[in-house]
C-alpha cells in the first residue's frame, strides 16, 4: 500500500469521479483533477485542485487514474512508460463499445450469452426492422459505441411478436439515424436482473466482488425513460456461485490486456442458469459512489495499489449499502439551455448537516456552499449502509430527506424489490 501523501492525477470525461478524488484528498493524498467536457469543466470546482492540461502534470503523479472507457491506448501507452495507471486497455474498450466482440468473448470465457444480431451501415435500421418482422419474438435493442451514453435509445420490447421493437426502431432511425452508427438486437431473457463488480489489478480480481442491483428507469415501479442509472443496492461477497460463473471467468482474458480497475457483468439470472448482457470496464455511476459507503480501506491506498499490480486486502462493511440518485432538469436528457436557465449555480440546501452518506456529482463548493455545476442534472448520490436492505433504504431516504434543491427529484422504491430478487437468487442457488 502507497502512503497517505501520495499523487493521484484524475483524468475525467465528464467530472464523474469527483467524489472519489475528493475522498482521496479527504485521506490526506494530494490531488489534481482534469475533464475534458468543456460543459462540465466546473464540477468539482473548490473540492479539489482543478488542471487545464493533465499531460503537465504526468511527472507529478504517482497514480492517473481514468475514470471512463475509450482511454485504453492512452492507457497502455503510460503503463509501457513505466507509469502507475487505473484505467482500461484497448481490450477492455473493444469488450464495452462493440457488442459484438463483448458477446463473443463472453462466450468464449464459458459463459451462455442470449442469441443476438448486430446491425451496422446505412442501412441498418431498415435490415433490422425486416429482420424483426420475420422473426417475431421479444427483443432488447441496445446502440453499440459512444451512442451507448445515450441511455434513453436502449429500449426494452414488451410484446412477444416485437411490433413495439420494429415501431422503436423506425422512431430511433427518424430521430438518431445520423448518430447510432451500430446497434444490436438481443433476445428478450426474463428473471432477476444482477450485477456482478470487482476490482482488477491487472494480475487478479481482488475480493470481496460487489453484487449490486441496478435502478435505471426514471421513475418509480420501473416506468419512464431509461437514465444512467437513478439508484443502486448492492452487497460485498467473496467467492460465490454467481461471481464464480461471472467476472471470474474474465480472470485471464483482462490480465493479458493489462487492464486495472473496476470490471462489472451485467446479467439476467434464473432457474436457467446466468446469462450476461454486457460488459463494463470502468467505475459505475452511481455505483462508485456507493461503493466509496461500503468500502473500509482508505481509496487513496487502494488505487496506487491497484495500479502496480500490488496484492491488497480490500476491507468492505458488512451488511448493505442503497445509493438514491437526487437529480434536476434535464436529466436524463442533455439540453444545457435548459439547466442553464432552471438549475444553473442553484444552491443545495440542507435541513441538518449531513457528515455521512453524502456525495458530490455535477455540484461545486462556492464559499461554503455546494452549488450545481456542469450540464446534466445529476446532481448527488445519497447512500445508506445497515445490516438489513430495509434499514440501508430507511437510512438513505431519511438523509435524502435533509436535502433541498430547486426542482429536484428522486426514486422512492430504491431497494424494494430486494425482497423478491434476493428469495429468488438464493432459491436458485447462486448465494451459496
């Protein structure tokens, strides 16, 4: 482990990991942030030390951390300098951007994927509305590359003979033609849908792997849009069926590639087995946040660690963590006019002072003051750990709760459905 001075350079796409970088400064490390979205250059602003140019400060750094996908060959060119890197590997890119490719390697990992087709060109959209039509079924339609950010274009079917698919898609090629250059087209499996994270030292998982249940819809009984995500539940596990027949298996495949950093499986479980839907390669959103609730070990030892390959015990709370995803118009759409003129440098109010549980996304300290910052609306993840789902949900709403921002809003059901996903995943044993 790295001592609690140590230089961690933040190299951040949107600004999403502030909340990490301000928990390693808290440790005591020295940090320095930079992010490449021009709209979000203020997040983080008087949390901790902002660059314009994080190449400037490469020879200052003990550790860079990346915080997003499509930095692997950045990646692999530092680690080939001799630098200490958190972050990707033109491997890990490829698992997460092309669907394809993702599936494949699963498969070849041992793993039973979904059937799925990929279509790509000009004339995708039309192949893919013939191809629906001729074999109707219920299906999941999912863009692949940088069109992925778009969360609202993933798309759910709901009729066995995909005529709301077909329907989707002829929306989406009207309106995102120009920008979705790939999507696919993934049969529809039912069950309890899981998440299976760990980190990666670019040797080894390190244990305890993050279970964790994902709330993407807009609003609550899983109605609206699909967002990022606007709530997560999750629990530490060592070495248990379902992370056995998971990220586990990917053991060999991210060591050859060098890759180091959080690697997470998305997965539909049931009385079938396990079958993954997609793969990242990055920290989650607003699972990093919660993970920073669960985890015991100091963040600002355990990234450098990481980084050099360094066996480390990673300490994690007992019990679980929910994570309630407080955000503001536009989210989850991008209009930054409209944030502009409704929730631009609004203050975050709190009823009491809130030491724990609390933490920053697209916000800024402005004289004492969190204000909104950036463009999106994301603006804070609220977490709360107990021995019981039920009292980490009671815990994280009652903190929620302390908390006033101009037109903000929130899911209520954040870990609800626990109850029924946990008997279900323990019935067809993959706790044990």
């Amino acid at each position: 482990m790295r001592a609690m001075n140590a230089n961690i350079l933040f190299v951040s796409t949107y600004g999403n990991s502030i909340d990490l970088a301000w928990t390693c400064k808290r440790e005591g490390a020295n940090v320095r942030m930079w992010i490449q979205s021009k709209l979000d250059r203020d997040v983080g602003d008087g949390f901790v030390e902002k660059t314009d140019d994080w190449r400037a400060h490469l020879d200052w750094a003990d550790t860079i951390v990346f915080d997003d996908v499509g930095w692997g060959a950045e990646c692999e060119k530092l680690r080939a300098a001799g630098k200490a890197v958190v972050g990707g590997s033109v491997y890990a890119d490829r698992l997460e951007f092309d669907r394809e490719f993702g599936q494949a390697e699963m498969q070849a990992a041992g793993l039973t994927v979904l059937p799925n087709w990929d279509f790509e060109g000009p004339d995708a959209f039309e192949r893919a509305i013939a191809f629906v039509k001729e074999h109707p079924d219920r299906y999941v339609v999912k863009p692949n590359g940088k069109a992925q950010n778009e969360k609202v274009l993933s798309f759910v079917g709901q009729e066995d003979d995909g005529r709301d698919v077909a329907e989707t898609l002829a929306f989406f090629k009207r309106g995102w033609g120009a920008k979705i250059q790939g999507f696919q087209v993934q049969k529809f499996a039912a069950g309890v849908e899981v998440a299976v994270g760990a980190f990666f030292n670019g040797k080894d998982f390190v244990l305890p792997a993050l279970v964790n249940f994902e709330h993407k819809k807009l609003f609550p009984g899983d109605i609206g849009p699909s967002t990022g995500e606007m709530g997560t539940t999750s629990f530490w596990t060592g070495e248990i069926a379902l992370v056995r027949e998971t990220v586990l298996r990917f053991r060999e495949r991210l060591a050859a590639s060098g890759f180091v950093g959080y690697f997470d499986l998305n997965c539909i479980a049931s009385h079938r087995g396990i079958v993954p839907l997609e793969a990242t390669c990055r920290f989650g959103y607003p699972t990093i946040n919660l993970q920073i609730d669960g985890v015991l070990s100091k963040w600002s030892e355990l990234l450098p660690a990481l980084a050099r390959g360094q066996a480390c015990h990673l300490r994690t709370k007992r019990g679980f963590q929910t994570a309630v995803v407080v955000a503001v118009p536009p989210y989850p759409f991008e209009d930054p006019a409209a944030f502009k003129k409704y929730c631009e440098d609004a203050a975050v109010i709190f009823k009491r002072p809130l030491t724990e549980g609390l933490h920053p996304c697209d916000v800024k300290l402005v004289d004492g003051d969190w204000r909104l910052a950036g463009s999106s609306g994301y603006a804070l993840v609220v977490t709360g750990s107990a021995s019981t789902m039920l009292d980490a949900r009671k815990e994280a709403y009652g903190r929620v709760k302390q908390i006033v921002i101009p037109n903000m809003f929130y899911r209520t059901d954040i870990g609800e459905r626990w109850m029924r996903d946990g008997d279900l995943l323990q019935s067809w044993g993959f706790l044990s």
